[in-house]
C-alpha cells in the first residue's frame, strides 16, 4: 500500500482534527478534540505544520506527526501527536515517515526529537523504538480535589513572571508542555498566581483554565514546608473548582511528589519521555 509523505502546512485545522480524532478513538486513555482544542494545544506547543509529516493516500490523511518548535531551542522538534488511523495501521508509518523526514530535519538544524508516551502503550512505545527513540526519564502524572481553605498569604493574579526570576524556583526542566514558553504561549488561556511576602514573590501557580491542568507550581526553597504551596492551590480551587490535574513530574522530583500527595492528589498514570538524536 503506497502513501505519499508530505508536511502538513496545506491542511486545514478542521480536517486535522477529524483525522486526529479518528486515530485516537481507541486510544489507551478517550481523546477527543474539537476544533478550537485542537488549536489550543497546537498554540501551546508551538506545533509547526511545516515542520509537521503526514501520509496519504490521495486526499485522505490516514497518519500525521504534529511537531512543535521554538525559536528559543531550534535545535529541537517537540512531538506533540502522532496519529494513524485504524485502517491505515501495520504499514510502519511512523517508522517511515521519521525516515522520510529526518533528512530534512538535519538540513534544518534539528539535532533531536522528544516526546512522551505513556507507559502503558507498548504498541507505541515499540514503533518509537523502531524508529530510534530512546528512554529519558519517567514522569508521573496526578489528579485530585483540592480542599478550599481561606490563606493566611497574600495571594493575587499576576502575568507569569520572568523565567531569570523563575529558574531558582525549579526542581526539574520542565517538559516541553508545562515549559515556560509553552505557558506564555497560552496566556490567555491560563491564569497564574504569585504568592507575596514583604512585596516580593515567593510562590506561584499556572493553571490552564479549560482543564485545570497545573502547567507550572513552585515556591522559592528558602520559603517551603511554610504552606505557600498549599495556599496556592487553595487559591486556584476557590476560583476554579476541582478536580486538577499535573502531568509529567519528574520521579526524581521527591519534593514535589511528596507535596502532591499532601495535599490530595494521587498518581494516575506514568509516562515516558523519549528522545531520538539526529
């Protein structure tokens, strides 16, 4: 069966979304899009359709690689979706449209690919190996109900602070999803607060309001075990309801591991991060 590889700066969002949807329908986990969330998440990871792949036949789409770049790492593509619908499948697309593309990625700059799959999704995982990805590290994802409690801080809405004023805050790089480029990219669909003590920032929340997914939370670590953390997702809970959710933490990030379960949240998933030198 023959397909033609091509990139996907001549297709529109709304047939993306439809092919996107139809590849995911018997996904590991139910995914389904519309056009406007489709959008969203194409906004948020930077996802670049000329530097994206497809495969058809014809007019049809039947497989895609949806890939995020940005300015500040050129060097790197993000895989924000692979898709391949189920008629389409055992064909090794992935293989070959990574085969097809890679070339083009190297005269382009790119020096490596990352993604993430989740852990349970050996058929995936198997076609990324295939294609020469490798394991990188383990993120844990969580979700839960945040009691609502009033704060003894001074919390309030603010724009999301500058990284240089961030990065000590962090106790690991953030994957390309819950990065700060990837939250300044979805302002104005996220809503970020900042703990204050003697006018200066101590804590901070970024939550993306369509799914109350936390893409950001850190409390500066002379200022921890205080309740700051705590106080913060109170805060969101209060304004957003519940329940939340925060994908890809770290497995080394014990700190925060501990904290998530502090506070109600539990462990619902793992995924891998992959990546593949080019």
């Amino acid at each position: 069966m023959l397909y033609r590889f091509h990139d996907l700066k001549g297709i529109g969002t709304g047939q993306l979304c439809r092919v996107f949807n139809e590849a995911f329908s018997d996904y590991v986990i139910p995914m389904q899009l519309t056009v406007s969330l489709l959008q969203q998440k194409m906004a948020g990871e930077s996802i670049q359709l000329d530097c994206s792949a497809g495969a058809s036949q014809g007019n049809e789409l039947c497989g895609f690689i949806l890939h995020g770049r940005d300015e500040s790492c050129p060097e790197v593509l993000y895989n924000g979706g692979t898709g391949v619908v189920p008629m389409a499948r055992g064909h090794h697309l992935v293989q070959e449209l990574y085969e097809h593309f890679i070339p083009k990625y190297q005269q382009q700059g790119v020096k490596e690919i990352l993604l993430e799959v989740i852990a349970s999704n050996q058929k995936a995982i198997k076609a990324y190996k295939n294609a020469g990805f490798q394991h990188q590290r383990n993120f844990l994802c969580f979700k839960g109900e945040v009691p609502v409690k009033k704060s003894e801080f001074l919390i309030q809405k603010s724009p999301l602070p500058s990284e240089i004023l961030l990065a000590p805050f962090a106790d690991q790089v953030p994957s390309w999803s819950n990065s700060i480029a990837s939250v300044r990219r979805e302002k104005q669909h996220t809503t970020t607060w900042v703990a204050l003590l003697e006018h200066e920032i101590v804590g901070y929340i970024s939550v993306f309001l369509a799914s109350r997914r936390i893409r950001q939370i850190g409390v500066r670590k002379d200022m921890r075990r205080k309740g700051i953390g705590t106080a913060l997702m109170q805060q969101a809970a209060e304004a957003l309801g519940n329940p939340f959710t925060l994908v890809n933490v770290d497995e080394e990030n014990k700190g925060l591991i501990k904290f998530l379960a502090h506070i109600g949240m539990t462990q619902i998933l793992t995924q891998y991060e992959m990546k593949r030198p080019i």
